[in-house]
C-alpha cells in the first residue's frame, strides 16, 4: 500500500508547485498612481511615491538598468543605474499604464513591474 500511496502523494505535491501562481504585490497605491510587483520575487525593501513627486525604490540587490515601457510594449526609456537606490521622475510618465524593467546586477532576466498614473 505504502508503494502506491508515496508516488501518489509526490505526483500531488508536483502539480500543486507546478500550477500554484503568484498574486502580483501592489507596492505603491495612491490617488495619482500604483505600482505593482509583477514578478515571484520580492526584491524591493523600500518604494515609495515621495514629496518630489518621484517613484523610489531601494532594492535588495544593485540594479544595473532600468527599462521604461509604454501600453504597447514598447521601450520608451533605458536608465544606467549601478545603485540599490532609484529615483524614477514622473515627468517621465503621462496617463497610462507602463512597465518598469528592472535588469540586476549578474542576472539577465528582467523583473516587471506594472505602474498605472491615474
């Protein structure tokens, strides 16, 4: 019986990892804007819209680029960074929804997130 049981219970463990999904984390929320974290891993320890009317964000790892991208995908911005510290001016932004790619150092995939400027 025992034979039966284990592979069973392995096959539920594997399916449950494989389909579990992650709910996107809003980091910013306010009257102006929200910004939401769209990827499995939480590398923000601070964000925040501050009283110079930029997005900031202190990460837990440096970031080496940040990418800007409009509703239609496209790249509208590239900044250098090589900081865990980032001020993004919202002069950048209009109405609209956008994506910030944040590239880090040593890594090659690109972590979303979501920003919506009401």
């Amino acid at each position: 019986m025992k034979n039966i049981i284990t592979p069973f219970v392995a096959l539920i463990l594997t399916a449950s990892t494989v389909f579990a999904s992650t709910t996107p984390e809003v980091i910013i929320s306010n009257n102006y804007i929200e910004v939401i974290n769209l990827g499995a891993e939480d590398f923000f320890t601070a964000a925040e819209f501050n009283s110079k009317d930029n997005l900031a964000f202190t990460t837990t790892k440096e970031i080496t680029l940040v990418q800007i991208y409009n509703e239609d995908g496209d790249m509208e911005f590239q900044l250098p960074v090589r900081s865990k510290d980032i001020e993004i001016s919202m002069n950048l932004f209009a109405f609209g929804e956008y994506k910030l790619g944040f590239i880090f150092e040593g890594q090659s995939d690109i972590h979303f997130t979501q920003v919506k400027i009401k």
